[in-house]
C-alpha cells in the first residue's frame, strides 16, 4: 500500500463544518437561485431536491443557459462550492486558497526517459473498424448523416484528419502535468506515446511496466513519495512550480475518487491549485466534464435528435 506525503502539521481537504456534499450543493444552488430573478422559480428546498433532484436541475440549468447572465449565475454557483471547501487541521479551518499561499519546498523529483519512438495516430474505434488520419474525415461524415455526433464533433474530426493526416502525433517539446495521473480516462499513456515529457502527481507512483514499455517514449517525473491532493495540495503546487520553471505547462486536471465527498473535494482542490499557479506558468488546461452534465444544445443537435427518435427502430 502507497503512503501518501503529508506536511508537517497535516491537514486535509475538507467541505466546511463537516457538511455533506449534498447538503453543501443545496445550500449553494439555495443562495444562488435567491441571487437571480431567473431562478426564484426553483422550490430548491431541501425535500424538494431529494425528491425531484434530476427535474429540478434540468430546469435550473435550462433557465440558466436561456439567461442573458448565464455567465454571472455560472461564476456564483463556482464561487460557492468553492467557498464550501477549506483546508481542515484539527478543528480549525481557513479556505484553501489561503493554506496554498503558504509555500512549501518542492518535492524531490525523480526522472525516466523512456526508450521507444515517438509518435501517436489518434484514432477511433467504430462497428468494428479503426479509424485513423485522413480517414477520420469519412468517419466524420458518416456519423454527422446518422446523427449519431453534432456538427461541431463533425468539424472537429474533420479539421483533426486535414492536420494530421497519416502522420503521428509527435509531443516532443511538450511538458504536461497530469493531476491523477494514474486515473482511468487520464490520457496519460497518450502523451507518452507521443514524446511528451509529463509531471506524473498521484497517489499511486507510475507502473514499472510503463517505465519498461517500449512502445512509450518521452519523459516521465514523478514525486519521490507519491503527493495526495487532498492531504498536501501545497505539495503538488510545489511540484507544478517547479516544473513549470523552464516554461508554461499544459495541465490535465483528471483526479477522481468517490465516496466522501471526494468528487466535489478533489475538483475544488485540482481547481485552486491551478488559481494559485501564476499565469506564465500555465499554457493550458484539460479537464473530464462528466457525460451526466446538462449541456447547451444547438438547433441542429435538437434535430438530429428528433430525426433520432423519430427513426429509432422497433425494438
């Protein structure tokens, strides 16, 4: 079992007062639909939420995104879940912004530079057959005719198959920091592939096949002690300072745990940690968007899901 590097005076993550999640994000959608004349509507009351949850946020997020302050109402619903989350010693809790401006040194880093070629053909799986390069422009076509991506998927792997081509991704020069490195839909493994050279910070170090993996190349650099995120994220904003000295790093925000809260903790903790970052340090940031996420529909992807429903077989 990895034992996680804790500071000395060890704290964790934690949502104030020792609340729930559920009873932190009732009290948070409460105040902002109390701050919108848009959302007074919503009965967010805490029976109603248990009790019609999916309905009630569908709407909420409906009357959100018809709203000419939608971006306003987005800034206060993140505002208040991350005020609801603090860095917790004993009984005492301060907000996590301010327990990250308190530096600590950078974790001792450990490099491996990997043996194989450099070079990644993105390409995707569909009924059966791999598509790759230019043939991701045919694939795009034929999923924006059935419907089955929006146009904007469509373009995107169009404009994916004209760049590449048939040639690989090569991410030599590249240096990005992957925060969960290790988690399951953490493109990780991509990166290396094509030569990138990747800020490892989880709490499970790298596999030792991957540091033996001749068909991964690029760099990798971990934390001698694997850095939890919850228990020491002045640690991992250490690490990410100390990599970032030579230049601007691309960020993968991809931490996920469940149980405790730790959903809601670990984002909040992955998202002040890139706050604190100075800006010349940051070239950009990734992070997963959960499939579950209510999102605005273009009037094409409204018809196309019609044509879709209307179309839907039998069975």
């Amino acid at each position: 079992m990895t034992t996680a590097r804790q500071p000395d005076g060890a704290g964790e993550v934690a949502l104030a007062a020792g609340q729930s999640a559920s009873h932190a994000f009732h009290a948070v959608l409460g105040a902002v639909a109390r701050g919108f004349d848009v959302l007074r509507f919503a009965d967010v009351s805490r029976d109603r939420l248990r009790r019609d949850y999916a309905d009630l946020l569908a709407r909420v997020e409906v009357a959100r995104l018809a709203s000419p302050a939608a971006t306003e109402i987005t800034a206060a619903f993140l505002e208040g879940l991350s005020a609801s989350v603090v860095w917790q010693t004993g009984d005492d809790e301060v907000p996590l912004a301010t327990a990250l401006q308190s530096a600590v040194p950078a974790p001792p880093l450990q490099r491996r530079e990997l043996a194989g070629p450099p070079g990644w053909r993105p390409g995707l799986i569909y009924r059966g057959r791999r598509w790759q390069g230019k043939e991701l422009a045919a694939l795009a076509a034929e999923l924006g005719e059935r419907g089955v991506v929006s146009q904007a998927a469509v373009a995107s792997l169009r404009t994916m198959s004209v760049r590449l081509g048939d040639e690989a991704l090569d991410l030599r020069g590249r240096r990005i920091a992957m925060l969960g490195a290790n988690a399951e839909m953490a493109p990780t493994r991509l990166w290396l592939r094509a030569g990138a050279e990747i800020l490892w910070l989880d709490v499970a170090p790298p596999p030792d096949d991957w540091l033996n993996d001749d068909t991964l190349a690029g760099t990798l650099v971990w934390p001698q002690r694997p850095v939890d995120l919850l228990r020491d994220p002045q640690g991992a904003l250490a690490a990410l300072r100390a990599f970032a000295a030579t230049g601007p790093i691309d960020l993968g925000l991809y931490a996920y745990a469940p149980g405790r809260a730790r959903e809601l903790r670990l984002t909040a903790a992955m998202n002040a940690i890139v706050d604190a970052l100075p800006r010349e340090c940051v070239a950009s940031v990734t992070m997963l968007v959960s499939p579950t996420t209510p999102t605005r529909l273009s009037p094409a992807d409204v018809v196309a899901m019609q044509r879709r429903l209307a179309d839907r077989p039998a069975w």
